[in-house]
C-alpha cells in the first residue's frame, strides 16, 4: 500500500507540475486510462478533489495546491536519501537529466557527453535541447547549461567559463553587403533571429569603452527560427547577420566560414553557467558530471586564450 501511495503521489506532482495528467502517465510508462484510474483512486483515499479537470486544462485546487506542497517535500527527501546511499556506496551511476541550448548541445556538449560516459559507463544521460530557458522543476533536469546568470533565489548556479554574444556573418554576405562599421550601420543590413518560447531575440547590446548602444532588429525583415543550430545554418549560407554565443560559433569562426561583425562593440557578459536545484541533493553522479564540465570548459579555455577576452 505504501509503495502504492508513493507511485501516486509521483503521479499526482508530475501532473501537476507539466499541467497534464495524460503528459504526466506517458513519463512515468503510464497509459492515459491507469493514469486517470490511479488519480482518481488517490482522491478517493484523500476523500478530496485535487484537480479541476476539463477536455483541455488540468487545474489543482487549493486542497491540490496544499497536498502538492506536502508531496513535493516528501518526495524529495525519498529521493535524497537514495543518493546519500549512493554516495555511500561512491558509486557513479545511474541516470543524469541535462539541459542545455540546442546549437551548443549538438555540437560541442554531446562529444563531450561521450568522453564522460566512457569515463563512467554505468551513466545513463537524460539530455533536453532547447533555446528556450529550461525549467528545472518542471522538466525534472539535474543540471542545466546557461548562458547567463539565473535570478531565481532557489537555483545554484556554478561558474563555468568566460561568455560573449557576438554578432557574426558569412564572407560571403559581408562581400556582397559590406561589413557594419558601427552600431548605427546595422539598419542596413539583413539578419536571423532566434525566438524562444519569451519571444525573439532581437534586442542587441554593444559597449565600447563607455558608450553603449542598443539596435532591435524590425521582425518583419528578418528571417526567424526557434532552433539555433537553423539560425547558424542560415548565417553560414549567407542569409544574414546572426547574433551567437561565442561557445556556439567559436569553431566556424576559427575556421573562417563566420566573422564577426563589429567586434570592437562587443558586450562582455557574466559567464557560461551549471545550474542546479538549491535544495536538492547533488549525487554522486551529478557531482561527477559538474566537475568533468568545469575541466572541460578550463581546457577549451585554455586553447582558446582569446575566449577569455571574447576577442576572436
């Protein structure tokens, strides 16, 4: 009975948390008739009603709204206790659940992903791309990647490496063009924007010595994307200017198929961050991860010494 109540309270905050009780069942192997049946059987047991339920909205009352805090703080201490035994055992193992930006994910985090699993093969790896900001409770990830610094009081963020955005283009769209010579000259020219699910990334910010600048690129001039790695795509077939983290375009800018454009403007930002949650437990294997990240950013670093300066 007991493992039984644990399962449905899983079931009932993971529902609440993605905002479907079907979404919920699929992640935990459930089909939607035995989701539905096992909440219903949880509310029967509470002899209270924990969502507001329609065709197309699941919404906790405010007995949900009390039982979910409870819940959450239940569970969580279950799942600390299993990784303080694991830290025990010093046992790297298990499965990891990482976010991170889809460009960045793709190209530079997965190659490292591989050197890590086979530093410790009993890893299982849970990895979310996405542009847009992850959410750490609801999309249930240990650890994610973030390119800036996060305001959220109940997150942990760890330093990793130096971090610019820069704005860069083909030679082939600057030969046809012309390269910007200053912040003002942008309005001249075409560009790809990233849009996330907060809306389009079109607001760019230089800085040189004092002096600052802003430019928003007008939309409906602009080619759009929701997926960085199109976006890089699309500046590499000379589509436009693009604006990139330096860790994203640092490989076509050493090669040369990008170049950046104005990179006497460029506005220094906090850093490349792994962000985790303040009152969960770090396993083992979590651990691991974060410090095999940290010497892999010193490492790029260190080959890349300009990435310091975020001069290329």
């Amino acid at each position: 009975m007991a493992t039984d109540r644990l399962g449905d309270m899983r079931l009932f905050t993971t529902a609440a948390t993605l905002g479907s009780l079907s979404a919920a069942g699929r992640k935990l192997g459930l089909s939607p008739a035995a989701a539905s049946a096992r909440l219903a059987k949880l509310e029967a047991s509470l002899r209270t009603r924990l969502f507001m339920r329609t065709t197309r909205q699941l919404r906790l009352t405010e007995e949900g709204r009390v039982y979910l805090s409870h819940c959450l703080v239940a569970l969580q201490a279950i799942d600390d206790g299993e990784a303080a035994l694991q830290a025990g055992c010093a046992a790297i193992r298990g499965k990891i659940r990482l976010s991170a930006s889809t460009d960045f994910g793709t190209h530079t985090l997965c190659p490292w992903l591989d050197a890590f699993v086979e530093r410790y093969p009993e890893i299982r790896l849970s990895l979310t791309l996405t542009d847009s900001l992850s959410n750490l409770v609801q999309d249930d990830v240990d650890l994610a990647i973030r390119f800036s610094e996060p305001n959220d009081g109940t997150l942990v963020a760890r330093r990793l490496a130096p971090m610019c955005r820069v704005l860069c283009a083909s030679p082939e769209y600057l030969a046809r063009y012309g390269a910007p010579m200053t912040p003002e000259a942008l309005s001249a020219h075409r560009f790809i924007v990233l849009v996330t699910s907060s809306g389009p990334l079109n607001e760019f910010h230089f800085r040189r010595d004092d002096a600052t600048w802003q430019f928003t690129v007008p939309m409906a001039q602009a080619w759009e994307t929701n997926d960085g790695t199109t976006a890089r795509r699309w500046a590499l077939d000379g589509r436009g200017i693009v604006r990139k983290t330096l860790w994203d375009a640092a490989h076509d800018l050493r090669a040369g198929r990008l170049k950046i454009v104005l990179p006497d403007y460029i506005a220094k930002e906090a850093g490349v961050y792994a962000v985790r949650h303040r009152t969960r437990y770090m396993a083992p294997r979590v651990r691991a991860l974060l410090d095999f990240l940290i010497e892999r950013f010193a490492a790029e670093s260190a080959a890349w010494p300009d990435i310091g300066t975020c001069q290329v």
